[in-house]
C-alpha cells in the first residue's frame, strides 16, 4: 500500500493550500503534510481535497421510514405524533434489518463526504423489552456495519429511562429502549469487550434528553463512564421541543439547558443535540462552556422544531456540528445550507452567519463544523493535520457547481449552489478509498440488502 497522496489542492487548517502532499501509517493517521511540494513518487488525487465530514448525530434505523410519515393523520401534526410514528416502525426492527439499514445508509454517508458517525443507540432489546442474549446485539450489528462500510464510528449507547420529567413511568411502545445506568454501562462494557476501541472507532454515552432521564441516574452513569474513560463523550436531545420546554419549567422550574449548566460541569465532552428553544442566557452560557451544539437542520425542519439562535451563538463563540439524524436528508451541504438560509429566513438577511475574518459563509460553517463535530466524535478527525485519522472527501472540478471556479468560491458553490449529482468524487478513510468516481466499494451488494430489509419491515 502506497501511504502517499499528491494533491493539487488541498484544505488544510489555514486554508486552502497548494501542491500538498501526504503521508499516514498503517494506522491510518496523518503523519507528514508538506505544502508547496512535488508529486514525485506519489498518486495524484483527481481533484481538490476538503477534509472529511464528522456526522455527530445518527439514528441508523430510521433512515428506513424516511418519506413514511409525510401525511396528516390527525388535526395537528408535530413532532410528537411522529414519534408515535416512528415508535411504531421501531418494534418491526430485527437484527438482520437493522444491520442491513446501517451499513446502507454509512455508505450514503460516505458518498455525500460524511467520513465519521455518532450513533445516538437506542433501540437494545427485544420488542416488548425482553433481552437479548448478547446484551448489545443491537449495538453490535450497527458498529459492524460502520466497519463493513469503513465509515469512523463513535458508538453512544443510550440511557432510556421514562416518559416524561419527574420520572414518569415508560410508555408500553418504549419496552425496547429502557435500561437503568447499570444495564446501559454493562451493555457498554460488553460491546467495548467485543468490539475494542481502536483508531476508527471510539465509545460514550448518550443520556437520551432530561424528560428520560432523573438526576440520580444521570450523575450515576457519569460516574460510572469516569470509571472506564473521564473523556468519552456525553451527548443528550435537549430543549428540542417548546413542549419540553414547558415540562421542564413545570417541573423544575428552569429550563432544560438552564437546569443541566446549573447542575451539571458540562464540558467540551459535551454534545447537546438541537437546543434549539434557547434563551439569551442559555445561549450565552452554553457557548462559555466549551460544548458543542449538535444541530440536525434538515430534520428539524422536517419535524417543525424551530430555529436554533444561531446568529447570536456564534456571535459567542459557541460550537456547533451538524448530522442527519432521522435521515430524511444525508448530505452535510444541506445541514449548511438550511442552518444559514434559517437564519436568512428570520432576519431578512444575506450571508448572515458570515463573520469579519471568515466573509464567505460557506467557508466559516464548514470549518465550524469540522471542529465541532471532530470534538463531539471524540476522536481525532474533522482536518488534514498530522495526528488527524487520514480522512477526506476529492471534489470534481468538472461538477458543474465548481467548474470554471477558483478555490475562493469552491465550497460557496458546492453548499449553495445544486447540479445534480454531489460534486464529492472520492472519498478516503484511514488512508483507504471506499468511494471512487461515486460509487462505494460494497454499493450493489449493500443495496441489496437494504431492499431486502424495506420489503421485510414494510411488508411489500
């Protein structure tokens, strides 16, 4: 194996740069990155090099009900009669399909330039809540499919404990996610023993959202995590839903983000996904405090959530990363585009979330994203840095978003401008290209067995 790529251009942590050469180990990481270099000896990449995308938040199996939930059943439709929806869909799934579902939808991933995946797993058991003889059966068969597909995977267990604040007792249709801290840190010893960490792949939890979990059990799993890893991520929904909001409020007294700063040393370990009803106060503190705010825009808006303050939040240096989460897009260009046009949108403005020293927003969301993606993955990715997992995606400078384009508006183009087909040609992990000229290396036989799957959930 030739560890070696030449590349006209290259998007290094400066920007772009040119005739870049890189090297990796067998391991799969950067360890020399020469600027201003020459080709000799090395393979010439086709096409410009951006580093790969961390997707910091996933639920695998519901890439399979994606488009089955765009009808109006009832007077109102919210989130909260989809996840009814999608609580429903949840118990057809087996281990068969939901590794057949994963892999599928890691190789969608990595086609759109998406190279790492943080799965929010909670889907453990048998339907109606009987266990498994493997405890992370399920877990297993998703980080299987990771491996299979060579997309970088961040497993985050969840912790899934009742329906509601004050430690409501769990709906009957929830059998399928409940553990106690115990169970859910047993499941994560038992995987992490079948299936160690290594330079791909890396393991936290993920307390599901406030309403799901208490005090006691939260501060429990923490403490439990500290034991194995005091740096494994934490991520957790939160304030995603005005709705939860107001529980909140009524319950406690603060709001959800409020009330976990309060009580909680959240840190950059921390991935608070969507918190999107925010207030000032809570937007400002929750940018001090070095977290990362997981944003998934396509389903957000697709699920009629609201608009995360994103202005004022990166106005304060907040973090943020993206993901696809329910999958109803897998394409980190939409996440980018609908975060800004979101904010166009409320202001009446153009290139709102551009700032002084980054003017072109497409530039300064695509770096944000890197780096707060990279942080919530907890691995060592999201730039072309030695020390960095040898992870990018190479446009295709013929696409007709780029063609004709100088490196100053190549990203402009790719997220705001649509032709078609991606402009991602091939895309690297550890060093290993899995996708080339847009087709994946397992495409027709992954593909296959996803179908297989649909026609077994949706009974065709």
């Amino acid at each position: 194996m030739n560890n070696t790529l030449f590349a006209e251009y290259a998007w290094l942590p400066d920007g772009w740069r040119r005739n870049v050469r890189l090297e990796w180990d067998r391991a799969g990481t950067l360890t020399q990155i020469e600027v201003d270099s020459s080709a000799l000896g090395a393979p010439c990449a086709v096409g410009p090099l951006l580093p790969g995308m961390p997707n910091l938040h996933s639920h695998a199996f519901q890439r399979a009900m994606a488009g089955l939930t765009e009808y109006r059943a009832n007077a109102t439709d919210t989130f909260w009669s989809w996840r009814d929806l999608m609580y429903r869909f949840a118990t057809r799934i087996t281990p068969e399909t939901l590794g057949a579902i994963a892999r599928w939808l890691y190789i969608e991933m990595l086609k759109s330039g998406y190279t790492s995946v943080c799965e929010f797993h909670y889907v453990h058991h048998l339907p109606g809540g009987g266990r498994y003889a493997r405890p992370h059966e399920l877990a297993a068969r998703v980080v299987d499919a990771a491996t299979a597909s060579g997309i970088g995977m961040t497993m985050l267990p969840v912790l899934y404990q009742y329906s509601g604040f004050g430690s409501q007792p769990p709906r009957d249709d929830q059998g399928r996610f409940l553990n106690t801290p115990e169970g859910l840190l047993g499941l994560l010893a038992s995987l992490r023993a079948a299936l160690p960490a290594d330079s791909s792949r890396a393991y936290g939890v993920a307390p599901h959202s406030l309403r799901a979990v208490s005090e006691p059990s939260l501060r429990e799993l923490l403490a439990g995590l500290d034991t194995v890893d005091r740096s494994a991520p934490v991520h957790i929904h939160i304030a995603e839903q005005t709705a939860e909001v107001d529980a909140s409020v009524a319950f406690s007294g603060a709001r959800p983000v409020e009330w976990l700063l309060d009580r909680f040393d959240v840190d950059s370990r921390w991935c608070l996904v969507h918190a999107t009803h925010v207030n000032r106060a809570e937007t400002a503190a929750l940018a001090r405090s070095g977290a990362v705010a997981g944003l998934s825009l396509t389903t957000e808006a697709n699920l009629g959530d609201g608009l995360f303050p994103a202005y004022d939040y990166l106005g304060a240096r907040g973090r943020i990363g993206v993901g696809s989460d329910s999958h109803i897009a897998v394409d980190w260009r939409a996440e980018l585009r609908l975060l800004e046009y979101g904010q166009r949108l409320l202001r009446r403005e153009r290139n709102v979330l551009a700032s002084a020293e980054m003017p072109r927003v497409a530039d300064r969301l695509f770096a944000a994203a890197l780096d707060g993606g990279a942080q919530a993955s907890g691995r060592s990715v999201g730039a072309l840095a030695v020390g960095r997992r040898a992870d990018w995606m190479v446009l295709d400078t013929d696409h007709p978003a780029i063609a004709g384009h100088g490196p100053d508006t190549w990203l402009s183009s790719v997220v705001f401008a649509e032709h078609g087909e991606s402009a991602v040609r091939d895309v690297y992990t550890g060093g290993e290209r899995v996708v080339q000229d847009r087709v994946h290396r397992d495409e027709d036989v992954a593909y296959g067995a996803y179908k297989d799957a649909l026609a077994e959930l949706l009974g065709q």
